[in-house]
C-alpha cells in the first residue's frame, strides 16, 4: 500500500484543519497534538517536500520476518539519486506532519521501536553502526522524541496553509493506535 505523503497526508491534514477551524475560530487552538498512520515511511527533504512515496505497513514489496520498517525504508533509498539522498530524512505521517507544520523532524519511540534493528538497545536512540550496515545514512534518521514533548511551533507557512495561529504549539507525535 502506497501513499502520496504531500497528497495524502499533508492536505489530507490541511483540509481537516481548515474544516474543523471554519466551525470554532483559530482563537480558539491553544496547541496541537499529532497522531500518524503506523507502521509508515517516506523520505522527505528538510523542508517537508517529499521525495518519496509513502510506504504503509500493508506493503508487500519489502517484507521482513519481524514486519519491521527497515526494508521498506531501504527499498526507499535504493530509489533515490545520491544527491537526494544527502538530505532526506526519514518519517512516519505523523513526523512528516510534525516537520510540515514546525520544521522540526520526529519520530516517537514506539514507532521507533518497529524499525528494528536500526533503534539502539536503550530505546531512546538510534544504532548508527547497524545504521551503516544496512546503508541507511544516521543523518537521514529523525531525532526520537517522547509524545507529547514540544516539538515546536506551527510556522509561517503552516498557518497560512492550515488556518492554525503562527506560534501556536505543537507537541511531539505517536501513533494512531496509540493516541485512539
């Protein structure tokens, strides 16, 4: 299963958000809570442009024992010219929506935790030797960061795309099954 990340989850957000704020009023948003489709991923530039389509857990085309995200992701990058690789990182929706609206990339650590072998023993970090074994670069890996943690704030261009308030907070994500 395939999703267009700026198609599907960046407008499919952005006209949530404009249909639920046209009936309460922007004054009315004191932060913003993400939760994201799981287990998902996508390769995006900094800026939140995707370079990638997004690839959901029902995919077939890259299927692990342990129904980990890795071989997806690795597919992924196998699919990219090297100077788009460079750049890119690494998200899940709900991250991919975090970076759209504060510029700040994420990843929780349960959604962390189905990326196998690349999250360190601990659970509060990436493996960059097993990283770089299996040819994922560590700097394409977002930061891991707790739900409900401040991400940072909705930007600029995220107010005018969504209707939320510049400056409006925006807490760290999870999943959907987690936050449902």
């Amino acid at each position: 299963m395939v999703h267009l990340p700026e198609v599907d989850w960046w407008e499919g957000a952005r006209e949530a958000l404009t249909g639920a704020l046209s009936s309460i009023g922007s004054g009315q948003i004191a932060g913003v809570g993400l939760a994201g489709l799981f287990p998902a991923v996508c390769l995006t530039s900094p800026d939140g442009s995707a370079l990638s389509e997004g690839v959901l857990y029902g995919d077939r085309r890259s299927v692990s024992p342990n129904d980990s995200v890795v071989p997806s992701l690795m597919r992924l990058i196998r699919t990219l010219p090297d100077a788009a690789l460079r750049d890119s990182i690494a998200l899940g929706p709900a991250g991919y929506l975090g970076l759209r609206l504060t510029g700040a990339p994420s990843i929780d650590p349960y959604s962390a935790s189905r990326w196998g072998a690349l999250l360190g023993a601990a659970g509060g970090t990436w493996d960059v030797r097993a990283a770089a074994h299996l040819g994922v670069p560590a700097e394409m890996l977002p930061p891991i960061v707790a739900p409900g943690v401040l991400l940072g704030a909705v930007t600029a261009a995220a107010s005018r795309a969504t209707g939320l308030p510049e400056g409006v907070p925006v807490v760290a994500a999870t999943t959907d099954s987690l936050a449902t």
